[in-house]
C-alpha cells in the first residue's frame, strides 16, 4: 500500500518539489501524491521570515482539516524579508506526519527594484514578474529565481533542496 502525502497547494512546481525530494529521500517506497486547496491565513504576499513561516505551517493545518489520515502533509510558503536595505525571496517548507516535523528554508535571493516597487503597490511577486519580465502565470511555472537566473535554476529544483532539509528528521528519527 502506498503512503500518501498530501501537499497543501494546487500549484504543480510545489507538487512536483515535494514529489522529487520524497523520491530522493525514500528510495523504494510508493507514495501517492495529492495537491490540495488550502489558505495560508496569512497576506497573499508574505513580508516577513515569520509571516511566511506561518503561512507554511497554516497550510498545514487545514490541509489536516480537510484530508484525515494521510502519512505526510506538506506545507511551502514563498515570502520575502526585507534585510539590508533590499528584498529578498525564499520560501519556507515544513513536513509533518503526526509524529515528527521537519522544516527548513530555500536559500535567499535579492530582487530587482522595479519588482519592489510594485510589490510595494500591493502586487504579488508572480504578478509582479509576469509584468516585469512579460510572462504568463510564471508563479506556476520557473518563478522569480527561474527568470533572474535565466533557467539555470528552475523553481522546482530551488524547492526540492529545501524539501531534501525538511526531510532530515525523518531520515535521523534518532537525532530528533
């Protein structure tokens, strides 16, 4: 019988993260894979390492509420910090299964000021990009670390290492 992870998010770059790190991690065990419609309960654009972490672990909980029963449930928030007179993107993934939870961070990237400027107006970074750069739903697709890094590092794999970190504890049950 497969084990099923339940990804709180319908969108297929952090469905397919959680998919390719899970493989890496738990060689020769079958998984079912579902994404999930959840709120973060958190703003549309998290500003903060905190809010962002919030919204990952609120994704969480009410993919809990809505899918009993699961192995796994995964939460990944993208957010930004301001630090050092800049802003930067990153995203917060946290797996829990009931009994341990692991959580870590992708690494940092600064943005252009002119995606600031209308993240300051209220907009999104995807939407933000798509204006920007001339994309189309670029949030479901390469993201902002995909277009800055002209595909050199795509959204899925940006992910995936992060998913990898989370996955510690549960590779390490001793250790934690």
């Amino acid at each position: 019988m497969n084990k099923k992870v339940i990804i709180a998010s319908e969108n297929p770059v952090k469905i397919d993260s959680i998919r390719h790190g899970f493989k890496k991690v738990f060689k020769g065990i079958n998984f079912d894979f579902e994404g999930i419609s959840v709120s973060s309960d958190v703003s549309d654009q998290p500003m903060s390492v905190g809010e962002t972490f919030r919204g990952a672990l609120n994704r969480i909980k009410n993919a809990k509420k809505l899918v009993y029963g699961a192995d796994f449930y995964c939460g990944i928030e993208g957010g930004l910090e301001y630090f050092d007179d800049r802003y930067y993107a990153f995203a917060w993934i946290i797996i829990d299964n009931g009994k341990y939870i692991g959580k870590a961070r992708t690494g940092s990237f600064m943005l252009p000021l002119e995606i600031i400027s209308l993240i300051k107006e209220g907009m999104e970074l995807g939407d933000a990009d798509d204006i920007v750069f001339g994309h189309s739903n670029s949030k479901q697709k390469q993201g902002s670390v995909g277009i800055l890094t002209h595909d050199l590092i795509d959204r899925t794999g940006y992910y995936t290492h992060a998913v990898i970190l989370a996955l510690i504890p549960f590779m390490n049950k001793k250790l934690f």
